[in-house]
C-alpha cells in the first residue's frame, strides 16, 4: 500500500473513528513521552517512515548495517553472556561471590572495585579511608588479585573489569596472575573498561589529565592487539552518562563520539584500524522505557557500522560490529518496596535482549540500599535464565523489526545522534568539548528535568510519587567482615617488607622513563605488578610524570 494512501487513511480513521471516542472518553494525558522525554504520537503507520529502506534501513542479521545484529543466528546459536557485577570487601569475600555466581550459572565474571582503586589509592592511602570495599571490592597488588580468582581458572572464564583510569595496572595484574596460573595471555578473555572520556563526562573518576590518559589507552589497544587478541581492551561506555541523568539520545550519541575519538587516537599512534577496532566493545544502560531502549542499541549498531567503514575506511567486517554488554538501569532502582525492582529489571533486560545485546548484567532489586545480597544476585541472575529459557524472547531474531513505532524511533534517534555529532565538531572535538563543560551540562539539564517531570507528577514511579506504602523493609541487607579493612592494610605491610624492594624500586624508575618518553607504557606497568610494586606505586609514578587533571568550575 503506498504511504500517501495509507496517510488518507488515517486522516478518515481519525475523522469517522478516533475522534467520537475522544469526544466521549479522552485520552489519559495531554502528551504521552519516552523516559527521555520524547513526545510519542498515538499511532505510527508507514506514512511516518519516510523514504524509508528495507535493505539500506536493516538489511539482515550479520549483514552490513547490522540493524537486526552482529551474527546471523543471534540467540538461536548462542545465548548472551550472563554476569552479574559482583565486587565488595576484601578479595577473599569477592571470589567467594565469584563462587556461588558461577555455580548458580554464571557464564561470565564482571568485576567491580572500591573507589580508592578507581582512584588509583592503596588501601592504607589516607585519600582511601572510609571508603575501603563500599562499591566494589579492594585490590591494591599483583596478590590481592591472586587470592580474588583463587580456585577460578582465568583460561575458562571470560572477565570483565570496571576500571578507567589505572585499567591498564589491573589488567597488568590480572595478565600476571594468569601467566603465573599457567594461562598464557593470548588465551585470556575478558574486557577492560578503559574508558576514560566518560569519566570526565560523567562518572568523574578520573586521575591524569585527557592527553596523556588517552596515550595509555592506545598503549592497552597496541599491547592487547600483539599479545592478547581475545581481549576486549575497551568498553565504550554509555552506562555511567545514562547513570549521571542523561537522555537515551545523549547516552548514544556521546558514547559513540568517544568510540569514534579512541579510533581516532589509535590511527594517529599508527595503527592500522582493522587491528585494533575488531576488539572495540560497548557498554550501554538499559533503563525503563522498553521500545526507545531497543530503538537506542538499532540505532547504535548502525550509525557504529557506517562511520567505521565509510569514516574510517575499515575493511574487515569484524570492525564495523559493534558488540556490546549491557547492564540494568541503577539510576531506575528505588529504596522504596525494594522487591518492585525485580519487575523493572526484567523489563529493562528484555529490552536489552530484544535490542541484541551481547551481554547482560541484571542489577538486584536491593541495590539502591545496600551492595546485593546471595539472595537478590540470584534472583537476578534468574531472570535472564526464565527470559532465555521461558519467554520464546529469544526464538527469533530482532522480533520487533518493521515495528513502525521501533522503526520510527530508530530513525530519531540516529538523526538526533547526528545532530550532536555536528555539535560536538563545531566544539573542536570530544576533548574541548568536555574541556568547555559542554557534555556535562547537556546532561545535567537532562536530569533536572526528568527529576522536575518526578516531582510534578508528569511522570509516575510506582512507590516513590505514586502508590506508595509506609512499611518496614523485609529484604535482608548484605553486612561485610568488619575486619576485612584492617587484615588488607595488614597483608599489604607484610607484602612491602617481604618482596625484592631493590626490584620495585628499579622497575617503578624504568617505568619513569618509558613514561617520560613516547615508549609503549604496557611492558613496563608488566614489570613492575610482577616485581609486586602497589597499585598505588605505579600510580604515583604516572602522576609525576602525566599530573593530576582538576576539572573546570562549570556554571
């Protein structure tokens, strides 16, 4: 049927049908919006894709543009990766968390850290106290990370680690305790986050200054490329620009500049793109609003596959996916009647399957109290199982392709996307940008208004503005080992006066040097985990060398 009919149409549906109806019963709201506040029309037809493709548009799975996924089969070969973030307290609690996950069916470790490790502290830092095993758990040396995957095989298991601005010391730790396990590093499976433009946009944990931060990505690209290609050596992440209250539009758009900038950094180290972009990988937020979120990771897949190859001029396929893991929403999650948080996140993880992620972390309905329980972790971990297992989600690829709704959304988003990529350029790039305050306050006026639509009632969460409850809390709240402080600072003085101190110090000098100078910094962070210098030793070195970034007031 040709769209101008099918727009006639509509016009004398609205006439003859619609329009008695609403005279007599009219609609709930005056304007119907997305989580993101896009205004949604009552129904979508053809007339509303204009001069839209089937082929240029979605094409097939596997197949350029990558619309409908990244492999030809998608779930009916291979399910997703289920992981559950996991991370808290001393090493020793985590691992037994490790554990229990992989022997309720976990398939894949996702590895959270203390803000002192984010930081780049050890845990006997006075920058550190107060904070020890909060959000993740404390690993300061090459034996901290030892005893965290004791009795776990790191050649079986794929791992993913949470960690930005000294990813590159983790993951030299992570390398070391796998070679010491007989696991040679080309073996090795997993992903750093690794993302550092974010962390100035968003999440704010950051420790070097964006040059020279940027320098030691492209160094974990060039060593991962040589030495580790099974190794995901970063995670373009959208989650934590979703988290700080951006848009969806601006989760997409901001996160795909940053991807772009990495592969900008890495061709101008030298590299030829199609070494290093086949093992680029994202990380996106599922929030609540089922059909922007799918729309938001079509819209991804596509805009990634043509700026990698007609931007670019990448020529393997395998550079124009874009793979990516997702996690729930924990900006979504309510303190109040933690257990409707279950319902969120199953609604919020089919969305995610639906948009063909490949890879799922589901957030446990205790999170916004307290780091989750066994009890909440698994429950979970359940709902990707009945979703995979149950629900028929997965029998079928892409099932809402040709959704005029989810195909009008795609568009959107995309041309939306564009119009920030254009912003962005006129700023002179991602860097000033971000230098300027420009990301920052895009989503900082996102997230006042979304919280003002909360506190205006234009927008309901069941329990905190609507249908609440004034009951007591019956979930049970995870407690740590109280003494699990003290044994690390303790373990990490044995471990300072046992080592080779003659070792450390000649290695953290040659690590000064290689630093100072233009010098691939990957086999020298190597060195020193392996001489069991600190986290915080090799930090301190960098900063030396790079400086402290101090991000600019912003009005």
């Amino acid at each position: 049927m040709k769209k101008n009919k099918v727009k006639k149409e509509k016009e004398k549906w609205e006439q003859k049908c619609l329009k008695p109806v609403m005279e007599k019963h009219p609609e709930r709201k005056e304007e119907f919006i997305t989580t993101s506040s896009q205004s949604i029309d009552r129904l979508y037809t053809p007339a509303e894709l204009e001069d839209w493709d089937y082929l240029e548009k979605l094409g097939f799975p596997g197949s350029y543009p990558y619309t409908r996924g990244v492999q030809p089969t998608m779930y009916r070969g291979r399910l997703w990766t289920m992981r559950q973030f996991a991370g808290f307290g001393t090493a020793e609690e985590t691992n037994a968390r490790f554990k229990y996950l992989l022997n309720h069916g976990e398939t894949g470790l996702s590895t959270a850290f203390d803000y002192p490790t984010l930081y780049g502290y050890d845990t006997d830092h006075p920058m550190a106290r107060g904070e020890f095993g909060k959000c993740g758990v404390a690993i300061s040396s090459l034996q901290d990370m030892e005893i965290l995957f004791d009795g776990i095989d790191p050649g079986k298991v794929s791992t993913s680690m949470t960690i930005n601005g000294p990813a590159s010391v983790l993951w030299a730790f992570y390398i070391a305790m796998a070679e010491k396990k007989g696991v040679p590093p080309e073996n090795l499976r997993g992903t750093i986050q690794n993302d550092i433009l974010k962390e100035y946009i968003a999440q704010k944990s950051f420790i070097f200054p964006p040059e020279p931060s940027m320098r030691l990505i492209v160094d974990t690209f060039e060593y991962g490329s040589k030495h580790l290609p099974k190794w995901n050596t970063i995670s373009i992440s959208g989650y934590h620009i979703r988290e700080a209250g951006s848009t969806a539009v601006q989760e997409l758009a901001f996160t795909l500049a940053d991807g772009l900038e990495y592969v900008r950094a890495g061709m101008e180290r030298g590299l030829d793109v199609d070494e290093f972009a086949p093992r680029l990988s994202f990380f996106f937020n599922a929030h609540n609003d089922f059909f922007e979120e799918i729309a938001k990771y079509r819209a991804a897949r596509r805009i990634w596959a043509r700026e990698m190859k007609e931007t670019f001029g990448a020529k393997n396929p395998r550079s124009w996916w874009m793979r990516f893991h997702t996690q729930t929403a924990g900006c979504s999650l309510t303190a109040q009647q933690p257990e409707v948080n279950l319902i969120r996140v199953t609604i919020q993880a089919l969305a995610a399957i639906m948009g063909g992620t490949q890879s799922l972390h589901t957030n446990s309905m205790d999170e916004a109290l307290a780091l989750p329980s066994e009890k909440a972790v698994r429950l979970a971990l359940r709902t990707q199982q009945v979703i995979a297992h149950e629900s028929g989600a997965v029998n079928t690829i892409d099932p809402l392709g040709g959704s005029y709704h989810v195909e009008w959304l795609t568009d959107h988003m995309e041309e939306e996307t564009y119009k920030y990529f254009d912003k962005i350029e006129s700023l002179g790039g991602v860097i000033p940008a971000l230098k300027k305050g420009y990301l920052q306050k895009e989503i900082a006026d996102a997230a006042s208004i979304y919280q003002r639509e909360i506190d205006d009632k234009k927008r309901t969460v069941v329990g905190v503005n609507e249908f609440k409850l004034d009951e007591p809390l019956e979930i049970p709240i995870l407690e740590m080992d109280p003494e699990g402080e003290r044994m690390q600072i303790q373990r990490l003085k044995s471990l300072r006066k046992n080592r080779d101190n003659a070792k450390v110090e000649s290695t953290l000098e040659y690590l000064r040097k290689v630093a100072e100078g233009d010098d691939n910094t990957m086999p020298a962070i190597l060195d020193c985990v392996k001489a069991y210098a600190t986290l915080g030793e090799i930090t301190q070195v960098l900063k030396d060398v790079f400086g402290e970034y101090e991000e600019p007031i912003i009005f």
